[in-house]
C-alpha cells in the first residue's frame, strides 16, 4: 500500500473514533476562542478576568489540557459576545463502524430510516438514545 493510501485509510478509520472526534472539535472551538479574542483585542488575562478564572486556566483550556462542560462553553461564548452553536445533523448512508461504548452494537440502518430505542445505562449510570438494529 502506498504511503497516501495507507495515511487516507488510517483518517478515515479515526474518524469514526469518538476521541479522535472530541479532540478534533476541541481544537476547533479553541480556534475560534483565538480568533474572536484577536478581533475582539482580548488577552488571556482580560478573557480569565471576564470569566472570573485564572490566567493559568485560559491556558490550559487553550492547549487542550482542559475539557470543557457544555456550561463551560456557554461561558465562554457569553464572555466573548459570540453565540454558540451546537447542533446534530443527519449524514445519510453513513455509520460508525464502531459503536460508542464498548457493550453497545453498532449503528443500524434499515430501508433508508433509522431504528431508535434507548439503550441500558453504560457504565457510568448513563442514560444513553442510540439508533438500534
């Protein structure tokens, strides 16, 4: 296999990885931190002081050593006069190949439209709705 081949199939395969995902958006939404607190003037000091945080914490979610709480990002976006927006969309004729969560089945499809039904709490006593075969 060539080396572009092998890269492209290896991509491919991370993207359906949950982690590989959540760190991708993380790195996107610290971007765009970046880049409203560039046009907006703002220094990690003004930002920790609008959000009542350290420095030091503006820093560590910046590089990536912090997750954020969908509370978080609220914060965040109110402190930076930006909206946030979060939101699902469908991606036709796409699964994962791998299930989230090491005891759930992979993603169903059937005639073109999607089973649903909730499934058992995880193992972190998680309620969680999954599409279902």
């Amino acid at each position: 296999m060539k080396p572009k081949e092998w890269y492209k199939s290896r991509l491919e395969k991370f993207r359906a990885d949950p982690e590989f995902i959540a760190e991708e958006k993380k790195i996107e939404f610290c971007e765009d931190m970046l880049k409203l607190m560039d046009k907006k003037g703002l220094s990690r000091s003004d930002l920790a002081a609008r959000l009542g945080c350290s420095k030091a914490y503006i820093t560590k979610l910046l590089n990536g050593r912090q997750n954020f709480t969908l509370k978080k990002l609220v914060e965040i976006a109110l402190a930076l006069d930006a909206e946030l927006e979060l939101r699902l969309e469908y991606r036709e004729g796409k699964r994962s190949e791998s299930a989230v969560g090491s005891k759930q089945e992979p993603l169903a499809y059937e005639s073109g439209e999607v089973k649903k039904s909730f499934a058992a709490e995880d193992k972190n006593n998680h309620s969680t709705y999954r599409d279902a075969g």
